[in-house]
C-alpha cells in the first residue's frame, strides 16, 4: 500500500514544490511579486498535502469496506480466534487483521494499509506457504506462523509459542556438560622443586579450579592429585565459551622460577545422558593433549572446537612410554606377512627419512620383507631417496600402483609423519589394509585415523625421526648404518630448522645417538644444498614480502621448480629478519590448488592459522592447500581469517 500510495499522489505535488522554488527567482525582480509567488506556492502545497492525507484515508476505508461487504462471514468468524490473524493482499499490503493481531503485534495501531515485511522478519511472505511452520521471534514473544493461500490474498495465522519454547530453551540451559580438567605440566615442577613448593603449585591449580567451578555454579569432584572432573549446566559453559575460557590465563599466572602451570580441558557438551558428556569429555582431553596441551577441547555435535594451544608446550615425553610402544610395534611387525612403510604425500626429509630407519630395522633386525610407497615425481626428498639408492637401497622404494600389488590379508601398513587419511601418499592402500600403526609427531587434527592398531603419537617430539631413533633403538639398531642413521638426523635437521625450532633435551639425545651410529653431517648437510637458480628464487620471494603488524606475507611465481621446497626455506628466511614473528608464502601447486606455507617463532600460532583454512602442522611449522583459482585470492583468505581468530581471541 504504502508503496501505491506515492503512485496514486497526483502528479502537481511535484509542480507545487517546483513553483516554491521558482517563486525564488523573481526576489532578484520584484520584491512583491515574489511574496505572492511564493505565498501561493505555499497555499498550493498546503492544499496538496491535505487533499493527499484525505485520499490516503479514503483508500484505506475503501479497503475496509471492500473486506467487510466481501468477507463479513469469514471476517466475524476469524475475529472470534483469540490468536493474531492477518490478510495479506496480492502487493504484502494488510488489509485485514483481527483484535489479537493488533493488541499483541502492533501493540494497538492499526496496521490495515502497512507492509507485512515487520510482521515476518526476514522471511518472504511465499515461505510460510507450506505445510510445517515458520518459528519467528517478534515483540519478545516466540510464534509458530501458519500460511494459506485464498486467491489473490494470503491468511497468517500466529500461534503463540512463547510458554513451550521458554520451558525448551530452560531445559537445554541446564543440560548438564562434564569436564575434565588436568594440571598438564605438573612433572615439571616435580622434577625441579623440593616437596614444598610442588604441594604449593597443585594447591594453587587445584584452589584456582575450585574457584572457577564455584564462580560457574558447576559440581567440582578431584579424581586424582592432577585430575578434576566438573559438571556443568549448558548456560554456563555457553557463558565460558564466549569468555574464551580465560581460566587458562588464569592457571598460567601461577608460576615458579619463571615456569608456568597449564592445564588442559576436554568438554562433553550438547548430549543426551550425563554418560555420553562422561565420554565424549574424555576424547576431547585426548584431543586437547593430542594437541601439545595447555588449551580446551569441547566435542559438539560429534565436532571439535579448540581454545587456546597458545605456547609452545614443555617436553614431557616418558621414555618408559616409548619403550612399551616400541615393544608392541616390533611385535605386530613380526607377526606380519610384509610391511608397507608410507608417510604424507609430497613427502620431505622427515618423511623419507623415517621411513629408511624403519625399513632399515625391519628389514635387517627383524628379517621382514618391507617396501617404501613413496611417490618420487612429486617428493621434495630427491636427493635423500636417490642417496638411498646408492648406498644400497634401491629395492626398498615402490610406487603406489606397485605397492597395492604387495598388500595380503597379513600386510601391515606403517604411516609415518602424519596422522590424517586425507594427507597420505595412498589413500588406495590404506584402505585396503587391515592393519595399521600411525607414527606422528604434528599437533592432533580432528579427522585424524581412528583404525589404527598402534596410535604412536607424541606432539611434543620435534620430528618423526627423532620418534623412530628413540623405536630403532628399542628394537634392534645392531644392523643401522650410517647413511641410514644420516637419513634420520636430516630429518630431525629439517624439522628442527638445525636444532633452533622445537627443539627439547630427547632430540639432542637422538642426534648424539645417530651420530654414535656414524651419521656423517657433512653429507647430512649437502642433502639441504639446492642450485643456483633456486637461490635466486628464494632471494626474490624474501624480496617481495610485505610485512603487516609483524606478519610477513610473500608470493613464489607460478612455475617454480621444487615449489614446495622453495617455499619452505624461503618462509623459513623471513623469520630472520627483525620484527617479523611469522611469515606466510603463498605459491601455486596446480591450476585449481594454491598452497600456503607458514613458519613462526611461537608468538602467533601458524597451526591455528593453517588448520582453520583446511591444513595443520605444528606451532612453530605449518601449511595448507586452498582450492581457489589465483594467489591473490588464497592472500585474502589468509588474511581474513588471521583476523577473524584474532577478533575471536584464539590469535594474539
């Protein structure tokens, strides 16, 4: 209506305004005929404006009386409804409603002549056309809207669902959500403090848990010294939730000589039984130390969302842990057929040369036929695998297509320096083998193997070498020679970027032990060695970089040779310059895929940065791959989403 109304207002409104104006230019002539002009003009106007308020007032009444001589049975018969009922004509104008639509609605005006668009929020008035209602929220009351078509007009029918969504929404605001909460990094006060002082830090922990479970009304019980369990009413961790669960900050101020105590969370919420939460707290723990702990897991909807895993984590990998990994792995080897040795796709330094101690012990400790699936066109490891060759080992490397014609019932697969399906050199072969042993180091994703056998995961370990060193050496090393010990220590070099980057006391163990097993590190180092034109590549990349808020972002021009190499090292160099804390390379892979490579000293976490836009890694080493057509687009999407997990607080 409102919309006619403009349409039906004649047309010498407008020739009135444009005679107020014009009566201006005869002031520059004649004083008193301007007067007259303009108080004309003004009268004219005036008249116009009145005559447009009483046919506006006429249409509406015509309206009106054109419902009730037409519809006066069905208007007595809908008015007796104690419901809001509106007819909405062919142009969303009302031109009906009974007694409760403008009480309850439009809070006593009369709506007759308005749009319908305030009384459907965003929906379309063609959406409440169909048989299941429409939920809208309107005048702090909540509606379930039914629609029916009659002709030319539309009838809504606003059934007041206030009384039954208030009891749903109480009830799922005290569903109950459990918590575990564990003082992650208490060994290390252990460890360094006499008695005392480590009774004084689990105190202030455990106080600092009672509190935060007293300030949030939720049931606290302590499970063990170092353990607690919460229980939660769903409004209050909705509450948490939003605060960013601050209660880490809070247990990181409790500190001794200079160490900070962390904790991690895992939260079972959203589920049907206080069992269920029980359980799926339980998992989200394992996934909060998956991750390198010091950070919250909360499973909803059988989906993980993380909050903190802002430090770098402190080593507290057991040795006792390892050997009884190590044991339970040469055991399934020896109960094996054969043995597939596979890592990550595009597989580096790390991958490659974990796989060659691993086929090193099997083959000649425990005399078991094995095979290395490894794609060489596309690995960034060339130079490892055809040293491997030369010194002995050109028999162990398979392709995939010839490594599915080794598989048995009685084949064992042993996936190393990943932990995701998706990022394996063969899906084919993981598939179809039934038995299967994951050996990771990188920071626990989601969707990570659930089959596995043999789930050898340690986040703090620098590399998957340095994991197999500290397995081959409880198995059997008498057989390790020192290429292959090599091949390790280079993978520990790469990861580690030569022992500054993620670095603890077990990986200098590992490197002393590998060097006692004769690795050479001066062929160690030419393995890095790259040609001249690749320098200049790299050279152009740092070049090209633009730094933003201590944030460096560079491009590799498409059709590099050893892309994914160059891109690495040239991330790596931009994190020597000063005031540069991360740095990020973007390069193309194919026509339809844009890598992003990412590097950092600690102080942003590029992992959280790179699993966020589909990818993973470490705190300090990370990367992803985009499907997007150009460089320049993948740049936005970095940048949009570093933002986004900062407004959001998980990025500092």
């Amino acid at each position: 209506m409102n919309r006619k109304k403009w349409s039906l207002t004649p047309m010498f409104l407008i020739f009135a305004v444009l005679m107020c104006l014009m009566s201006f230019i005869s002031i520059r002539y004649n004083v008193y005929l301007f007067i007259v002009e303009f108080v004309v003009s003004l009268a004219s106007l005036a008249f116009v404006l009145i005559m447009n308020l009483k046919f506006r007032k006429y249409v509406r009444g015509l309206i009106k009386g054109a419902v009730e001589r037409t519809a006066d049975v069905d208007k007595i018969y809908l008015e007796n409804f104690d419901f809001p009922i509106v007819i909405v004509g062919p142009h969303n104008d009302i031109i009906w409603t009974n007694s409760s639509f403008t009480n309850v609605l439009s809070k006593g005006k009369d709506p007759i002549g308005y749009k319908i668009d305030t009384y459907i929020g965003t929906r379309r008035l063609r959406d409440f056309i169909s048989k299941k209602p429409i939920k809208l929220k309107l005048n702090d009351k909540y509606f379930r809207v039914f629609g029916n078509l009659s002709k030319e007009t539309t009838v809504l029918y606003y059934i007041d669902d206030t009384y039954y969504r208030n009891i749903e929404n109480d009830f799922y605001n005290k569903k109950a959500s459990v918590a575990f909460v564990l003082f992650d990094n208490a060994d290390d006060f252990d460890t360094d403090s006499d008695g005392e002082t480590e009774g004084e830090i689990l105190l202030a922990v455990e106080r600092t848990v009672q509190k935060w479970a007293s300030e949030n009304n939720a049931m606290y019980t302590k499970i063990s010294p170092t353990r607690y369990m919460l229980i939660f009413e769903e409004s209050a961790i909705k509450e948490i939730t939003e605060g960013k669960f601050k209660i880490l900050d809070t247990i990181r101020d409790i500190k001794l000589e200079g160490k900070s105590a962390t904790v991690s969370i895992g939260i079972g919420r959203g589920k049907d039984s206080i069992r269920e939460s029980d359980m799926a707290a339980k998992k989200a723990l394992e996934m909060a130390l998956g991750r390198g702990g010091d950070q919250v897991a909360v499973s909803i909807n059988d989906e993980y969302e993380f909050y903190g895993g802002v430090s770098a984590g402190v080593e507290k990998r057991s040795k006792v842990r390892t050997r009884t990994f190590a044991g339970n792995i040469k055991n399934t080897i020896l109960k094996a057929d054969n043995v597939i040795l596979m890592g990550h796709n595009y597989s580096d330094l790390d991958c490659v040369g974990a796989s060659i101690g691993m086929y090193s012990t099997i083959t000649k400790s425990l005399n078991k036929n094995a095979y290395i699936v490894c794609n060489e066109k596309t690995s960034n490891a060339r130079q490892l695998i055809d040293s491997a060759k030369e010194n002995g080992l050109e028999n162990a490397f398979i392709t995939p297509a010839e490594g599915l014609k080794k598989i048995n019932n009685g084949t064992l697969l042993i996936i190393l320096d990943t932990h995701i399906s998706t990022f394996i050199e063969s899906k084919e072969i993981y598939e179809k083998c039934k038995k299967v042993i994951v050996i990771d180091h990188h920071r626990k994703m989601v969707n990570f193997i659930n089959n596995a056998l043999i789930f050898f995961h340690e986040p703090l370990a620098s590399s998957a070498c340095e994991m197999v060193s500290e397995i081959i050496s409880y198995i059997g090393d008498d057989y390790l020679s020192g290429f292959e010990a090599g091949a390790l220590l280079a993978g520990i070099m790469l990861d580690t970027k030569n022992f500054v980057i993620k670095t603890g006391v077990r990986t200098f163990e590992a490197a002393a032990y590998l060097k006692q097993k004769g690795a050479n590190t001066i062929n160690v180092k030419r393995l890095f060695s790259g040609d001249i034109e690749a320098y200049r590549t790299k050279s152009e990349i740092v070049c090209n970089a633009k730094v933003m808020d201590t944030i460096a972002i560079s491009h590799a021009n498409d059709g590099v040779q050893n892309v994914r190499v160059v891109a690495a090292q040239a991330a790596d160099e931009l994190l020597s310059f000063e005031g540069v804390n991360s740095s990020f390379v973007i390069f193309r892979i194919d026509n339809k895929t844009i890598g992003i490579s990412a590097r950092s000293y600690g102080k942003l976490n590029v992992q959280v940065v790179m699993e966020a836009l589909g990818g993973g890694g470490h705190l300090t080493m990370a990367a992803c791959q985009l499907e997007v057509e150009n460089q320049e687009i993948a740049e936005n999407m970095l940048i949009a989403k570093i933002k986004e997990l900062r407004k959001k607080g998980i990025l500092k």
